[in-house]
C-alpha cells in the first residue's frame, strides 16, 4: 500500500474500553514490581505465621525475585507496545496525519501518570498492602512465564559449562521474545489462546528483529508517477489511483524526487479553478524520506512518530530505490491485514479443490505463514519464489517441481528470470 489509511470502524466506547483494560494491566505490572520489591520480608513472615495465605504467596514472588520482575518487565512492555499501537491505528483512521501526534500525546501522557507515577506512588508508600492485594494475580503471570525461563536457564546454563563458561546463579538470561513466544505458542496449542491473538503477539516480537524490506512494498509493484507527464494526464493517475502518496520521478522509476499527495493536488486544481496547465507538480510534492533497508521495524515505527509522517522510500546500501513503507505496513505485522478484517486469505493466494493453492511469486512468506498457519522459514527469502529459489539453488523453469518442508512447490509460470506463479501442496505424513 502507498499511505492510504486503512477503513477501520470501531465503536468509541469499545476502543475506549481496550485502552482503559490495557492502561489497567500496565498499572498493574508497574505496581507489582514496585510493592514487592518494596515489601517487609518479615512483616509477610509474621503475616504467614498468621494464617494468611496471600503472604505465603509474596514470600514465594520474593524468592524468585529474578524471575517475578523479568515476568512484570515483559508483561509491561507488551501491554504498553499493543496499546500504543492500538491508539495509533484507530486515531490515525479518525484524524488522518494528525492522528500520529494525538496517538504520541496522549499514549505518552496516559501511560506516564496512570500506568506509571500513579501506581508506583501507591505500590511505595503501601509496599505491604500493595503486595497482598496483588498476590495472586503477579504469581499467575509468574506462572505463565515461569516454565519456558526455567527450561531455558538450565539449557543454556548446561551449553556454557561444556565450553567451562560458568555463569552466576544471578546471572539472567532471560529472553523475552523467545520466552514469550514459546509460552505463547503452547497455550494456542493448548487452546488458551487464539490463532489471531498468537499472531498478533507474534507481530510484537518480531517488531525488532524484522527490518522494513521484510515488509516494504517491492518496487515492482509501486504505483508510481512520471514527473514528464503533462499536468492533466498526472491529475487522471492521481484520480485513478487507489492511494493517496504517489512517487514521482524523473527521467528513470528509481530517480525518486518527490511524493505527490492527492489532497495537496486537489487543493491546487481547486485553486486553479479546474485548469490542469496551470499545475506545477513538482511544487506540490513534498521531499521523499530515504531510509535504509537495514533499518527494524520499531526503529522505523518510532521514526514515524517523530517525523510525523507515516511514508518513507526504501534504498539499499548503493542508494538504489528497493520499495517503500508505511506506517500501516508496521501496524498490518502486528493486527493483521487491516484492509478486510472479514478476509483470512492473503492476496495473491488461491485455494484448490484438491487440498493445494497456487500462490503469486510475490506473496511474502510471513502473510502466508499467518494466513495458512503454516511454518515455512523466512530468514533467507522474503517471498515464496525467493524460498523455492534459494532450496532449489538454480533457477528453476515452469513445470518443474520441489519437495522440501513438508510441501511439494510446481513452479506454474515463468517470466524471465521471475517466477509468478506457484502451486503449493502439503505432502502426505508418511511422505
């Protein structure tokens, strides 16, 4: 996509509701760090003896203090990354551009008072309160993330002591992504969680480790404008356009020297009172962002919010035009595609009666990963024409077909070295 907001409708009081729930959880994971950090390890003792079993519990938390604030730190971290995320969507579909500032504003003011300085100020000055009322509900959280930091401690621990690498008993290697991935994993598995919630935490994750050519717009398929083109010819691509940032270059596609905003050209043509020669294009466009494609995705997420745009052209490392990226592109890898929410299927993607589905050379392996629930690798391809290309290590032809991965990969067409089409089929168990 080239910067057109995603048409999103969701009720207020629902939207509302998410973020006063997410601002609550985050409250909560701040708080609890804080009280039982703070808490009397012999007043919870005195209480115990007492016959209260929330003692008992904060007793526990605090034997295990590593592992309770590593389980508190993720749970923040999480909770505020999807809610910033969330208000960003859904006020950049109700304000346009400006939405990013009021997404910045009020995340920045809400999560600093009331998930922040609020609860931490109460969970100080009533540490021992604080921890009996949140007992509980920290070791539940404990829990989930208990398991996967345990197994993984003793693994890693085992690995370094081969190599006569000893680590502390206090030296953390807590992973959070591959921690909270893993747990998350199981649960969907288990059935406690859901597969758009899995992926959508998966997103999360992954936010760091992707860079923006994992999810850019290829230059293959940008819409772009030639600056050369006679102003009433250049207002009828605009128009006809299904975005609202168009490219604009000049004597070759990759010569980027602008980005054309429909609006700002609607602006002029009214101004102009609907004569087209009297455009100058050029001094519509406002100047394109370059950005490297090494660049991570919350770099990038956090680049937007401060430059206050939501589009930026992609270049490798010789300065040559890669793709393009956008502010929804980043949110799409964490909600999903936000263009039909009704939709499972990835564009590009036929399903056959046979059980296979022929799937466009294009198709990134991610979308199909997540549409299908399957497990394809994306770290050496970023396509499924990469992938088969990269397995097969030659260039394969039309008709030709690959087993690998548990799927049998035909190549259907060819159009010189790029493959376009591809039936992809699960091999049976056995195979």
């Amino acid at each position: 996509m080239h910067g057109a907001s995603p048409d999103l409708s969701i009720n207020p009081w629902i939207a509302g509701g998410i973020l006063i729930f997410s601002l609550l959880l985050s409250a909560f994971f701040s708080g609890a760090e804080t009280a039982l950090t703070a808490a009397s390890r012999a007043r919870m003792h005195s209480y115990e003896s007492s016959g209260d079993l929330r003692a008992g519990i904060v007793t526990r938390l605090l034997n295990m203090r590593e592992r309770f604030i590593g389980a508190m730190l993720l749970g923040n971290q999480l909770v505020n990354i999807a809610a910033s995320a969330f208000t960003t969507s859904v006020l950049v579909t109700l304000a346009g551009e400006n939405g990013v500032i009021y997404a910045t504003i009020i995340m920045t003011v809400l999560v600093v008072v009331f998930a922040e300085v609020l609860p931490k100020t109460i969970a100080i000055n009533y540490p021992d309160k604080s921890s009996l009322f949140i007992a509980r509900f920290a070791a539940f959280f404990v829990a989930i993330f208990g398991p996967v930091l345990i197994a993984v401690e003793i693994l890693v621990r085992s690995f370094l002591r081969l190599f006569g690498m000893k680590l502390g008993e206090n030296t953390s290697i807590l992973s959070a992504r591959e921690e909270l991935r893993d747990q998350v994993d199981f649960l969907h598995k288990e059935g406690s969680v859901v597969k758009t919630d899995r992926d959508m935490l998966g997103g999360l994750l992954d936010l760091q480790e992707l860079g923006v050519s994992d999810v850019m717009v290829h230059r293959t398929k940008m819409r772009t404008i030639d600056a050369e083109l006679p102003s009433n010819e250049i207002v009828r691509e605009v128009l006809s356009s299904p975005y609202t940032r168009l490219p604009l270059w000049r004597e070759r596609p990759d010569n980027i020297i602008g980005v054309l905003h429909a609006k700002d050209l609607l602006r002029a043509l009214e101004a102009a009172g609907g004569d087209t020669t009297k455009l100058d294009v050029e001094d519509l466009a406002l100047p394109a962002w370059f950005v490297p494609d090494t660049t991570s995705l919350s770099d990038q997420l956090k680049a937007f919010l401060k430059r206050k745009t939501h589009f930026a052209v992609v270049v490798d490392e010789y300065g040559e035009v890669m793709g393009l990226v956008t502010l929804e592109d980043i949110l799409e890898e964490i909600v999903g595609d936000i263009k039909d929410e009704h939709d499972t299927s990835v564009t590009g993607v036929r399903p056959q009666a046979d059980g296979s589905y022929n799937v466009d050379g294009s198709v990134p392996i991610r979308d199909l990963n997540r549409a299908l629930d399957w497990n394809l690798p994306d770290d050496e391809a970023t396509t499924i024409a990469g992938l088969v290309i990269h397995e097969a290590r030659v260039i394969p032809e039309a008709g030709q077909s690959f087993n690998f991965y548990g799927f049998r990969f035909q190549v259907l067409r060819k159009t010189r070295n790029r493959i376009t089409a591809i039936r992809i089929a699960p091999l049976p168990k056995e195979a």
